[in-house]
C-alpha cells in the first residue's frame, strides 16, 4: 500500500465575494493548486473529489463538481472523462474529500488525484447569510427528537435551550455546551474571550482571512451577545471561498522535480468517527477520530507541533484542545490562559485566525485547514510561522446530533 502526500495546497481568499461564482472561485482554486505545486496542466490528474454544500439552494443540486470542472475541461485545463466524485458531509466536506482521495492512493487505484471544494454563503441579494442552507446539518424528519434532548439537557447546563432570529441553531448548542463546561470545569468566558483574541490576532496576519483586525480580550468580551457565554467575536461568520489539495502516491513523488518532493506533506494518519445523542459529561466523537488517527500514525497527542481546529466557536478550540489530548478534560481553558495556544507555546493552535477569523465557508473549510498546516510543515507561514514545526494536526467536524457532529474527521500530517 502506497503513502499519499500532498504535493500542492492552495486556498482562495475568505469574504463576501457577490461577483464571483461558483466557476469562478473553482477556477481559482484549481489554477492555484497547479500553480503551488508547480504543474503546468493537470494532464496526470486521474479523479477529482469536489466538495460542496450549498449549490443545491441556488439550484444545482445533483452533478455540482462536473458542472464547475466543465469550463475548464472546455478550455482544456482539466483533461476529459476524468471522474468527478460528488461530495457532502457538512462542516466535514474539505477533509471527507480528501479522506477519499486519499484511499484512492493508497489502494493504488490512481497517482494523482484533485481535491476541490467551493463554498458560497453570502447572498448579494439580501446582504445576509444563507441562513437556510444550514438546516440540513440537522434532523429536519425528527426535530422533535433534537428539541426534546436540548430542552432537557438546558437543566443540566443550566442554560435553558432557546433560539433567536439572529443565529443558527449551533450557536445555541455550543453555548450550551460552554455553560457546562464552565459548570463542572471552573472554565471562565474571559478564557473562552482569551481564545477569540488570540485567534483573531491570528487572522490580521494572514491575508486571505476574512477578519483581519487585533482584538483583546476585553474587546471580545465588550462585543454584541449571541447567546451567553459567547459574543459575536467568539462566533465565525458567513462568507464565499474555495479550497484545493492535489494528493500523490509515492512512486508519483519519486519522479517529481526535487523542489516539488522538498515541499511534500505526507498524510501520516486520518480518523474518522460518527456522532450520537450522548451525555453532555461524556467525550465526543472527535475524541474517537482523534485515538485512531493517532493510532494510524503511530503518533500520540505530545508529538503534535501545530493543530487547527474547528473553532465555529471559541468555545470549540477550549473543548477540541481536551478531545484532541493536549491536555486533560477540564483543562481546556486553562491551556489557553497559560499562553500555550500562542505561537512559542507547546501546541500552537488555529495560526491561520481559525474559522473565527479566517471564515467558514462550510464546504471549503476542511481543505483550507489543510493548507495552513501544509504551508507551516513547509516554513512558508510568514509571521504566524510556528518554529521547526513538522507533524501538525487537523480537526474538522460537521453537521450536529445532539451535542456530537454528524461526523468528525482527524487528519495527522508530516513533513516529509
């Protein structure tokens, strides 16, 4: 069985893009990755795993990928009768992309493969979110069976379970979740506001985040509330972009030129695990993922270098810093206050401003949290480089049963 590395990672800018298309920011994403890698054409490319989310609400819902790689195929950028692979997993959707790309190296079944993802949520029209595409991230059959479990679970919490017009119903479970942990943990919202500034301060570093402004922790804290514990700032916002990996086995990586094996990433371990309605003391899903990818890595938690976690909220990257194992369950926020989260700490997280500040366009996300820990096992990180950094680690979770995702994906990667 082959190794798979990733040869080229590209990521487009993160924001409100109103006149771009879905073929445009595909486009983008894919003369990018070429062009990272230093690929003429995509000639070699034997399969491509597109990823998306949305398009089905501006009524593209079936053959997504194979109507944005058509222009190109067109224009002769991307060879015919390659197989466009179709998919969704919500939040999940970048890295289950790749996880299948990746399957497909190592079974030996092709040499390269593209991975694509583009995601557009900013509606021009309105000048708000797509706030209806999020509703099949959640039993939409059932939803009594999700209502009943978080009305029940608020007692526990001690945070009621209530909606509001200007959120989505996840804010309302993680706040939940971040009362609890406040509750049994003594985890502070200056902590979780600590959390927040430190990732944005991430973001104003890094010129394709969709926030690129410092903050305090006091700003975070003086910020708009969305439901307490967590304010605006400690909440990732809507936005457009598209994120792309190219994926290679190791007799590929043999006959390429020695600068493009110098910069190869090998894709050391990936775990995956599936969501449940559990009880808010018991680990979650990611907790799982993250036992096998290390497993298949052969690597434990104290070997990780630099991490990025799906911080939807800054509650997340508290609770993924426990499920991930840097530190005991409970010690979540006091890692963060202690400075270990920052660049010079012992697990630098979230370098490239997080899905706080970096933005969260569903689809593209998971590949895009790829790139930032390709680009930092490669030294090309700039300011927000993390010193000698070589394993790194991706958490990416999507979609929500209960207070689990629908699905959790780890990815463990090395420089080679």
């Amino acid at each position: 069985m082959s190794d798979a590395y990733l040869i080229g990672g590209f990521s487009s800018d993160f924001g409100k893009r109103p006149d771009d298309s879905y073929k445009d920011i595909t486009r983008e994403a894919y003369l990018g990755v070429l062009g990272d890698a230093g690929i003429g054409d995509g000639a070699e490319i034997e399969v491509c795993w597109f990823g998306n989310t949305t398009m089905y609400v501006e009524g593209q819902g079936n053959v997504r990928g194979q109507v944005c790689m058509t222009p190109l195929v067109r224009d002769g950028l991307f060879p015919e009768r390659v197989p466009v692979i179709n998919v969704e997993n919500a939040c999940a959707t970048g890295s289950t992309a790749l996880a299948g790309a990746v399957k497909d190296v190592k079974a030996g079944d092709v040499d390269l493969a593209l991975v694509i993802c583009a995601e557009k949520l900013f509606d021009p029209v309105t000048g708000r979110g797509k706030f209806e595409a999020f509703n099949g991230a959640i039993d939409q059959f059932d939803a009594n069976e999700w209502q009943d479990y978080y009305a029940a679970a608020g007692e526990t919490a001690g945070k009621p379970f209530e909606t509001g017009p200007d959120r989505t119903v996840f804010m309302d479970t993680y706040a939940m979740q971040a009362c609890h942990h406040m509750k049994e943990h003594g985890t502070t919202q200056r902590q979780f506001a600590m959390a927040a500034a430190k990732t944005h301060n991430f973001g104003a570093d890094n010129s394709r985040a969709q926030y690129r402004f410092r903050m305090t922790p006091e700003e975070v804290l003086g910020d708009r509330e969305i439901s307490f514990p967590l304010t605006r700032s400690m909440c990732a916002p809507m936005g457009d972009g598209a994120a792309s990996l190219l994926v290679c086995s190791e007799s590929y990586l043999k006959n390429c030129p020695p600068g493009l094996r110098d910069r190869a990433v090998r894709v050391k371990g990936m775990g995956m695990a599936g969501g449940k309605y559990r009880s808010l003391d018991e680990p979650g899903l990611t907790y799982v993922a993250a036992a096998k990818a290390y497993s298949a890595a052969g690597l434990t938690a104290m070997d990780v270098d630099v991490a990025e976690v799906h911080d939807a909220t800054s509650f997340s990257e508290v609770y993924q810093a426990e499920m991930m194992g840097f530190c005991n369950i409970g010690d979540g926020g006091k890692l963060v206050e202690d400075g270990e989260t920052h660049l010079g700490g012992r697990i630098p997280m979230n370098t490239s401003g997080g899905l706080i500040s970096k933005g969260h366009p569903i689809g593209a996300t998971g590949a895009a949290m790829m790139v930032e820990v390709m680009e930092q096992l490669r030294g090309e990180a700039g300011d927000r480089q993390v010193k000698n950094a070589s394993i790194g680690l991706i958490e990416n979770g999507g979609g929500v049963i209960g207070f689990d995702e629908a699905v959790g994906v780890v990815t463990i990667l090395e420089r080679a």
